[in-house]
C-alpha cells in the first residue's frame, strides 16, 4: 500500500482499489505520463491509500501457486491485443493499425505504455481474499472510509461494505469483470455477450448483507463506446456489464438505498474507455467525484 495524507485534510481519505490484471499504477498516472488520481485527489484535501490487492503489484509473495484458471496466466501474450479492444482503448483498421478511442491518448510510445501496465497476478484470484484485507484496512481508519474502485475492482468494493460498517461510500469507475452483488431471492436478469464468456455475472447474498449497501451512497460512472450486440467485443462485453449495472443500481435503490448510475455520453462527456481515470479528460472526470462527494457531505 502506498498513502498520501495531505496538511489539514478532510476527515474520510480515499481507498483506491485496482481491477483484474492490473495494480495501484491504475490511478498513479495515464498511459502519457499524465497526473493521476492519487495526487489530483490529495491536491483536493483527501488523504490518499493507494492498494495493490494480494498477490498483484508490489504484493507479490503468494502463499498459493499460480493455477491454469488464473485470469491471463495461461497465456502471457493475450494481452497484447485483447485487452486493448476489451478496455474499449481503441481498435485496428484492416490494415492492423492502431486506431485508438477520442479521449486515448494517441501514438506508439502511448499503447506501449498501455500494454506494459497489465500484470497476470503471481496467485488464484481470489476476490474473498481481497475483501477480507481491503476490509481490515479499512477498518483501521479512525472514522472509515470511501472506496474508490476500478472494473473488477468493483465486487472487492461490494464485498468490503458488507464485511465493515465503516466503508462510508463507493465510487466504482466502470464495475465489472467478475460478479455483481443481489439479494439471492431476487437474481437479476443475465444480458449474454456475443462471446458468452465475457457476459456479465451477478452472485447471491443473503438479504441482510445486500441491505448493507442500502446504507451508505453509492456512485457507478461508465464511459463510452458502449453497445449491446456490437461486433467490436469490447463494446458488446461493456454493454452486458452496463446492463447489469443497471439492474444493481435499481435493486440498491428499490430497498431505500442511494445507487447513482452515470453514463459520461448521456451528460455530454464523450470519447472514454474502460481507463477513464487516465485520459485526455481525467481532470474532468474526477471533477465529477469530487462534486459527488461535495453533494452527499462526504469533503467534511
């Protein structure tokens, strides 16, 4: 974990919580060199906790051994090329050049940067694992804390507030990737992508954990380049995730709880991908969660 307490700072810091093949880099700059979330937020007044979740990034002693269903470790090179159209960055024209997304920024030195950001994970995931640690770190703040969370990032940040009280508010940038959280007797509706694989996933919990997220309020921002059924794969995959999403935020607020769901294009934020936090357009963004925070009294 890496932190940043800033003079005089607000009462509630901000726990930042990566996704899948990825590492507290997510948040630390963009792809060009760009300043990330974790000093923009500081220079905001927040204190700042940066985590890299077991076995990722800097945690990288695990105790168990890399297993054939570890997500990316099968094939180191998937990457490559997958990722880049799943994270909706950008696509290839027939002549297999790079044509990257409006808020991307362009040019060779830029996708390399990209690529070489990606980490297979040295361990099984294990989602769990990571709530119980993301859990006891929270519950070291004196009086809580508000998760910042990021594509598979975002059941970890569902989790978390159902094993403490002291998780205060989610902001969850494009969650996904692995289950969202419903009531067990109330499962939602599963949209299949075009490769089934890739659909978005939802798991049961017991109606007194869901309630849980009832009580505390919760903001969801997805990009652009989103559709159902697009032949792109990244764009129909997202479209699967952002149904999902949709369905989670309706059950949150159907049980008297604070769910907010924001798609940039419909309030005129276009041209973003799967990395939002690291475009052209983060300063934008992020003033985004920081009016979010202002709104619900979170800046105290």
């Amino acid at each position: 974990m890496e932190y940043q307490k800033p003079v005089k700072s607000k009462k509630l810091p901000l726990i930042f919580q990566h996704g899948g093949a990825q590492s507290k880099r997510t948040w630390e700059s963009g792809p060009d060199g760009r300043e990330g979330f974790n000093t923009m937020f500081v220079r905001a007044g927040y204190s700042v906790y940066l985590v890299d979740q077991p076995r990722s990034g800097e945690a990288n002693l695990s105790t168990e051994a890399v297993t054939p269903d570890t997500p990316w470790a099968t094939n180191p090179m998937y990457g490559d090329k997958t990722l880049y159209v799943l994270s909706r960055v950008g696509h290839y024209d027939e002549a297999g050049n790079l044509v990257p997304n409006a808020q991307f920024p362009a040019g060779e030195e830029n996708y390399q940067a990209f690529e070489q950001s990606w980490t297979i994970g040295f361990g099984p995931l294990n989602n769990d694992l990571n709530a119980d640690v993301l859990a006891k770190l929270v519950n070291k703040q004196q009086d809580g804390a508000v998760l910042v969370t990021h594509s598979m990032g975002g059941t970890i940040g569902w989790r978390t507030a159902i094993r403490t009280d002291k998780v205060k508010a989610i902001i969850a940038y494009e969650p996904g990737g692995t289950p969202f959280v419903f009531p067990e007797t109330e499962m939602p509706k599963t949209t299949e992508a075009r490769f089934k694989a890739l659909s978005a996933s939802a798991m049961g919990v017991p109606m007194e954990d869901f309630l849980k997220l009832t009580r505390i309020p919760i903001v969801l921002y997805y990009g652009d380049y989103i559709k159902i059924g697009s032949e792109n794969v990244g764009e129909d995959k997202w479209g699967t995730e952002f149904a999902m999403a949709k369905q989670f935020v309706e059950a949150i607020n159907r049980h008297g709880g604070d769910a907010t769901l924001v798609h940039l294009p419909d309030i005129g934020i276009k041209g973003n991908s799967h990395f939002l936090m690291q475009e052209k357009n983060n300063r934008e963004i992020l003033k985004l969660a920081l009016d979010w925070l202002h709104e619900k009294g979170l800046d105290k």
